[in-house]
C-alpha cells in the first residue's frame, strides 16, 4: 500500500518546518485518516524535538478510533514523554480508547496497566467508571 498523494511532504513539513508549518502538516495529515497511522508513531517514538512529537501525537488523536491501538502500544514506551503524548491522545479520543485501555490494565505489564490506569482517570466519569469495577479498586489504591 502506498501512502496518500501528499504525504511524503506532510511529513517533512511536520518534521522540519516552522510551527505555523507544523500545525498545518499535522491537521492535514489527520484528515488522511488511518493510513497515516504507521507514519506518524515512529515520528512519536523517534523524533528529540518535543513539539514535533506533539504535533505528530495532536495528529494521532485527530485521526481517533484507528490510531487507539498504536497509541495503547506507546503507554508502554520507556520514554515518560511518549507515554504521556499517547495517555493525552487516549483522553481526547474518549470512548472508543475504553475497551483498549481495559485491555491494557489486565495485560500483566505493570508499567502499561499504570498508565492505562492513569489515561482512564484523567477521562473523567466515563474512565473512572472502568476503573471502579470489582477488579479496579485496588488500581485506584496503587
């Protein structure tokens, strides 16, 4: 599968350009919907300008449903900065990160179970609800 007519230079212009540049290229890349998905983690995970990161992780949540899995992924990150990207991402795409983030707290990966612990807290009502289930109690204590 190629990528979408324009990307190539989206993704340049996200990487290299100035913030006017960056914001755009990031907007535009999100209306290319899932099949940027791919494109824009290792941008995530790779890139040492912290905005870039920001904006490729703005770009994720934009794109929603589709991105969810690969955002769960990176809540295991070593990088705290990319945890805390991909734990934003989940909160502003809401419901349709629940069922992902569940999964991830009964994965067994502690340092993943704690941060899908934190991504569905800091969702309000609708995470805590998940949260406060027979198993979850004991989540909420540490």
């Amino acid at each position: 599968m190629s990528d979408p007519p324009g990307v190539p230079a989206l993704i340049k212009a996200l990487v290299t350009g100035d913030v006017p540049s960056r914001h755009a290229a990031a907007r535009a890349l999100a209306l290319c919907g899932a099949e940027v998905v791919p494109l824009l983690v290792p941008i995530v995970i790779g890139e040492t300008d912290p905005a870039v990161r920001k904006y490729a992780t703005a770009a994720l949540a934009t794109v929603g449903e589709p991105a969810v899995p690969a955002l769960v992924e990176l809540l295991a990150h070593p990088e705290a900065v990319v945890r805390g990207y991909a734990a934003a991402a989940l909160c502003r795409i809401g419901a349709p990160a629940i069922p992902f983030l569940k999964e991830a707290l009964d994965s067994g990966d502690k340092l993943l179970s704690s941060c899908a612990s934190l991504a569905l807290w800091q969702m309000g009502e609708e995470g805590i609800r998940v949260l406060g289930g027979e198993e979850g109690d004991d989540r909420l204590n540490g």
